[in-house]
C-alpha cells in the first residue's frame, strides 16, 4: 500500500502551525509539528500578505530542512470570522423512480443547491461550502443523509446550510501561496475541521457546543444529530485578555503573554495560597523591581472572560439549540489552557465542560505540542485531508537520500548499497538539544511558540559583583522572578493548573 504525505498549515492571530503527516491506508502518522510566531493576520484573517507570508515561508523552510524534504501543495484553513450561514433548498425529479437513490445524487443535489443560491455580491462573497441538514422524498420527511440513501421515489429534495465568507479573505491566502510557489490542495472550513480531532459521536449526536477560544477569535459550533446545525463567530479572544494585562500592569504585551499562561487563571477566590502571592519581575537599572498581585491577575482575566463567555451564550441562545445540547460544551483553542477556565465556564453557563484535546486517532511519537488544545485546528485539516482521499502534499521526486537515511520508518526506501549502509552513523538516541536563553521581550503566543520574530535569543552577560549587590533580597510572600526563571515556570504552572476543578 503505498504511503501518502499530507501538510496543514494553521494561520492563526498569533500563531503559523505546521503539520506534515503519514497516511497509510487508514493509518495516520504524524511526523512534525512545530509552531512559530504569525504576523500579518487579525480575527484569524490575513489582512496583511506581505508580512503574513514571512513566517509561512520560514515555518515551511524550517520542516523542509528537517525532514530533508520538498513541500509541493498544502491544506489551509479558512478565515472564521465574517462567516454567515444560509439555508438553501433544492429538489430534483428523477430519470429513474424505480432504482434507489444513490449518494451520488445525493452530493450532485447539494452541488445544485449551491450553484443556484443567489450570492449577494459575488465579487465580495464567497460559498465555503454546504452542509445537509435534512431530506424527504414523495413520502417521507426529516430524513437524514445517510436513510435518504438506497430509498425508492420520484423525486427528492435536500435543506441545507450554507456557510459564506468574504473573497478577499480567501485571495490573500492563494496570494501567499502563489508568491511561495506551493499548491493549495484544499481549504477547509475549520470548525467542521476540528470536530472530527476532539468530539466523540455520541456528543455530536446528543447535542455539543464546540468553542474555539483562539487569540483574535472565538467561534462557537454546535452539532447535534451528528449534523453541523449552527455557526457563529466573535471577533476577539484571547488577544484581549492579553492587552487588559498589558495595559493594567504597565508591561509590554510580550511580558503579558508570558505571564497570562505561565500564573494567569480565572476565579481568584480559588487561588488559595497563590492568590497570595506577588509576582515580582526584575526590571532594568531605572525601573527596578514591577510587582503584579496574581490575585490581582486574576481578576483582569476573569473579567475578560466573562465578557467572552456572555458572548457565547448569546450565540448558543440565538441558535435555538440552548435546551439540545446534552453533552455541553467542549472547549479547544490556545485560550483552552487558562488555569480554572472549564470550572469557571461550568460554573457560569451550567453546562458541562471539558477541555478539547486531539483526540488519540493517529500515532505521533515525539512530537512535543500535537496533544495540545491549540493543535486541535492543525490535526483537524490532516483527518479531514484523509478522508477526502487527497493525494500527496510532498513529491515523491523530490524525495533525497538523506530523507531515506534520517526517516526510513516515514518512507518507503529504495535497498541500500551494503557499503553505504556500513557508513552510516548509527546513534542509539537524538543528541539533546541545548535550551535557549530567551530575551526580556520574547514571549509565548497561542499554543506555546515564540511570537517576537525579530527578536533573537542571546545570551546575557553575567552581572558584575557592583549589579549584583545591589539586587534586593526576596521578600516574604513574594514570586520574586527574573525572564529566566518567569519562562521556565511556563510549561510547569500550566501542567499544573490546566483544568483544575474546583
């Protein structure tokens, strides 16, 4: 069986994610995954090509280096804000009543509901795509996709939910690509796209809201009979949250990144003994010492996710389906990692809640970050890409001997002269990599990656002994920290504090 290659990129507000996979048969094997800062893109829309496609070009040359390979065509997401949903109808009688209705004309009936829905500015508008929300034929009503299929009738008609969006969002995408020389192979709508990586059939059947809590917006879907029924997007997320503490605190936004994910949480009242304590970060000589209260930090980010969160639940109200979703809410995105965010939207909304992860439907042996909620968008893309048969993103052609070499589990290779073989280095473990020493003003965006492209890690001096003594001693109760020491309680405080009930 011959193996595919499958890449996704993820624009987000602050992150470019690239995931390249291994599709065999129903096996899928994904081999990288890294994220790197984004520029250039607002609401998760690139307003900007010219910056948007540095990062893009450096993720892409960055996997390409690595797995010592050539990335021909990829799959992108589409832009989920300025999204509006349609209802379409369209009816056919057919040639031969006594034959039974194949799935053919099933998504032949749907393609002519599109084409005959009257866009309201077609240079400005643009059909993501369609989504069948019943059928009924000469005798029955409300059926379903799948029992319409193999049904005997004259004729049949289809409801269907349209989604549109704006076209020049989707040209600044085919211009980036275009500019880099890549194939888009397929874009995808990508809240359909997420719920084939975190939600389970029973909750779509049962009824589930899916929020996306993404940096610069929150999309709500909800499914219900295992068919997408309604679509809405809010136009902020966690970008707020950051400049509240940016602009409260005094810091620079890189600084409120960092510490938004490293101590931030909501419901300060079940802080306990953290809610106590005073994050003190050193400064330069002039500004000295700048204490942040978490309790404090706390309240700024409670605030902001409340105003979210009422946002939601209008949305869930205004889709009627607020009393059908009987597994609740699933929450994914970068905003997904906030400390005591699933109890305090429990807590609020009175749904359940848990947090949505990738699901365990491929294997990924050491790919740090692909479990993650903000991962959910990129694995999403892949198992859709999957099912829809797609061909190969990367060109057997281009495939070199080192590639063979570094990945003979990822790649087919052709036999290896027996000389070459004994030449190869064969080394029992990867060397370990030396972590970087991180400038005061990098930080980490949606999903954990570095989102100062400008800025690179250097070393710092060591202080004199006359900086030295001047340093003030800690003091009781406080956090007193450095950049150092702040970054390196990021991945620990986050473990700890991810989806903490109380």
């Amino acid at each position: 069986m011959e193996d595919r290659y499958i890449a996704a990129v993820d624009m987000g507000t602050w992150k470019i994610a690239l995931t390249v996979a291994k599709i065999t048969g129903d096996d899928v094997d994904i081999v990288y995954y890294k994220e790197r800062p984004s520029d250039g893109i607002r609401n998760s829309a690139v307003f900007n090509p010219g910056k948007a496609e540095g990062p893009i070009r450096e993720a892409i040359a960055e996997a390409e280096e690595e797995l010592k390979i050539k990335i021909m065509q990829v799959v992108v997401g589409l832009p989920r804000c300025d999204v509006r949903q349609e209802i379409a109808q369209a009816r056919v009688e057919r040639t031969n009543p006594d034959e039974s209705i194949t799935r053919e004309e099933v998504e032949n009936l749907k393609a002519l509901a599109q084409d005959e829905y009257p866009l309201g500015d077609p240079d400005k508008d643009i059909l993501y795509g369609a989504v069948a929300q019943s059928f009924s034929d000469d005798e029955n009503f409300q059926l379903i996709e799948n029992d319409i299929i193999g049904v005997i009738s004259q004729s049949f008609e289809g409801n269907f939910k349209l989604f549109i969006g704006k076209k020049g969002a989707v040209r600044t995408i085919d211009k980036i690509f275009n500019d880099l020389g890549i194939a888009i192979a397929r874009k995808y709508f990508t809240p359909s796209a997420q719920a084939k990586a975190v939600l389970t059939e029973d909750e779509m059947i049962g009824g589930v809201g899916l929020i996306d809590l993404g940096a610069g917006a929150t999309s709500v879907t909800i499914y219900q009979g295992n068919i997408l029924r309604y679509y809405a997007s809010i136009p902020y997320g966690g970008n707020v949250i950051t400049s509240d503490i940016r602009t409260e605190c005094s810091i620079s936004p890189r600084l409120a990144e960092n510490i938004k994910y490293a101590f931030g949480a909501c419901m300060p009242e079940k802080l306990l003994t953290l809610g106590e304590k005073t994050i003190q970060i050193e400064g330069n000589e002039t500004e000295g010492f700048r204490q942040i209260p978490v309790k404090y930090l706390s309240e700024i980010i409670t605030a902001r996710v409340k105003e979210i969160l009422d946002a939601i639940l209008y949305e869930i109200q205004a889709s009627g389906m607020a009393d059908s979703l009987r597994a609740g809410l699933v929450i994914t995105g970068g905003g997904a990692k906030l400390a005591n965010i699933v109890s305090y939207i429990k807590e609020v909304s009175g749904y359940n809640v848990r947090t949505g992860k990738p699901r365990r439907k491929f294997s990924a042996e050491g790919i740090p970050g692909i479990f993650e909620p903000s991962a959910t968008t990129s694995v999403g893309m892949i198992l859709s890409a999957k099912e829809d048969g797609l061909l190969g993103c990367i060109d057997p052609v281009e495939r070199p001997a080192a590639f063979v070499t570094a990945f003979p589990s990822y790649w087919p290779a052709d036999p290896v002269p027996e000389e070459t073989a004994e030449e190869r280095p064969v080394s029992a473990e990867e060397p370990a990599q030396e972590a970087p020493v991180i400038p005061e003003d990098a930080a980490e965006g949606d999903g954990g990656a570095l989102f100062s492209e400008e800025q690179v890690p250097v070393e710092e001096p060591a202080p004199t002994p006359k900086k030295a003594a001047k340093k003030e001693p800690k003091k009781p109760g406080k956090l007193s920290i450095t950049w150092k020491k702040l970054l390196g309680f990021v991945d620990e405080m986050t473990n700890d504090m991810d989806n903490e009930e109380v």
